[in-house]
C-alpha cells in the first residue's frame, strides 16, 4: 500500500487517482486527523460482496464446505444459475 499525505494528495490528486486504477494498489491518504484510503471502485465492491457473503451464515458454511470438500479431493456437484437462484 502507498501511503501519501493530503498535501500531496491534493497537489497530484488525478496522479494518484490514476496509479490506484490501474495498478489495483491501495493508497493510504494520511492527515493530522486520520486517514483514508483510496482505491477502485471495482475492487470496493468485490470486498463489499465478500464481506456480505461471509455475514451470511449459509454462504460461508456452503464455502467452508465446498473448500473442504476441495481439500477431500470429493467430487463437487455443480448447479445451475436457475437452480442457485430457484428461491429468489
């Protein structure tokens, strides 16, 4: 992660909003009150999915099984987009 302050920030803001899109790096805006962090908008809401998938109490188990499974070497059956969204 690269970490900047808000001075340079805001000096070469378009600079820094370029590198964190193209290279996906995470960049640590730092100030006297704190700090935030910029970085791709794509990459925010792959991690906001992922954090709503692993609040889910079924999502997870059905992931921690299927890894376990995985590690078992056991045959994973597959669905259907119809059949994993029958309920909604």
């Amino acid at each position: 992660m690269k970490t900047i302050t808000y001075q340079q920030a805001d000096k070469n803001l378009l600079t820094h909003i370029n590198y964190t899109l193209t290279t996906h790096e995470e960049v640590n805006i730092s100030s006297e009150n704190g700090a935030i962090i910029m970085m791709p908008e794509v990459d925010y809401e792959s991690m906001q999915e992922t954090l709503r998938l692993l609040a889910d109490k079924k999502s997870l188990m059905a992931l921690l099984n299927s890894h376990e499974r995985r590690n078992n070497q056991e045959d994973i059956t597959s669905y259907s987009v119809e059949e994993v969204f029958s309920d909604l």
